[in-house]
C-alpha cells in the first residue's frame, strides 16, 4: 500500500530552485518543518522536502534538515523488502561522515535504487542512486489521529469480554 507523503510527493515532481530569487513553494517545505528561518532555495533541502510531505500526510517526521536524522525514524527495512513510498537513506561523500541524501523508494533499477525526491538536481524528481550508498530504508509510520474502524473496535470489545468471563 502507497502511502499518502509518497502520493503527495509525486504531484510535487517538477518543484525547481530559480534561477532568480527564491521559489516559495521549497520555502515553504522548510516552514512546515519548522524551519521557517531558511529564507532560500539554495540551502540544501531534500531533508525538508520528505518532512513537509510527511508533515502534509499528518504522518510524524524529524524536522530536523540532516538527512541522516531519518536513519532513526520509522522502522528499519531490508532493502529487498523495500516498497514504493518508503523512506531511503543515502551517504554523500564520506560514508562515515555526516552527510547524506534522503527520499522516497521507487524501485530497485539493478544497482541503482530509483528515488523520488526534492533537491535532486535543484528540483523534485526521480533519481537514480548507487545502491551501494544506501545506509537504511524506513517504512513510514501510520498518519497520527488515525481513527480505528469501530467494527474491529467491537470486535475486540467482544473478544475481550469473553476472555475476562473464562476467568469468574
């Protein structure tokens, strides 16, 4: 199941960095993280671009503009189990230093990972990494305030009614 910050993130492909000025719809992928002080598009983004999709899904993010602050976020994924919309973590440079890229997982191309992301070439776009730079893929946790159905609500109701009578 796609979730809802990778179906946000497609309507996004095409978002650039301008030539003159700054494109306030990046800006504004810095504001939803709280990051409301980056006043341009040059400051690298690719971090704020998956937390303002998250942030837009109702789904937790770091807000942190590191890309690797996602190496601790959600829950770890082998990347062989690895499905669209989840959350890839790669080095840039050193592999032990601190930077890094981060996006969404498309698909395994051979050995290149697919990846949907912002700042990829100074727009959002689909990219293809070097899979032996990925660090971590992260399965996207649930919106927040998801609302249970109340069928599986009463069903547990039931369910736990019946356990607690065994023991009268």
């Amino acid at each position: 199941m796609t979730n809802s910050a990778y179906k946000l993130a497609k309507q996004e492909i095409g978002t650039w960095e301008w030539e003159v000025g700054h494109n306030p719809v990046v800006l504004k992928y810095f504001d939803d993280v709280g990051h409301s002080w980056v006043n341009d598009d040059e400051t690298p983004w690719c971090a704020a671009f998956i937390g303002s999709m998250l942030f837009r899904a109702g789904i937790r993010a770091t807000n942190k503009l590191n890309a690797r602050s996602y190496l601790d976020w959600g829950m770890p994924c082998a990347v062989e189990e690895a499905e669209e919309g989840d959350v890839v973590v790669f080095s840039r440079g050193d592999p032990e230093g601190p930077l890094g890229h981060v996006g969404f997982f498309v698909r395994r191309a051979g050995v290149h990972i697919e990846v949907l992301g912002g700042n990829q070439g100074d727009k959002v776009s689909v990219k293809r990494y070097q899979a032996s730079r990925l660090l971590g893929v992260r399965k996207v946790p649930l919106p927040t305030g998801l609302q249970v159905p109340e069928a599986p609500k009463s069903f547990i109701k039931t369910l736990l009614n019946a356990i607690l009578r065994l023991f009268r």
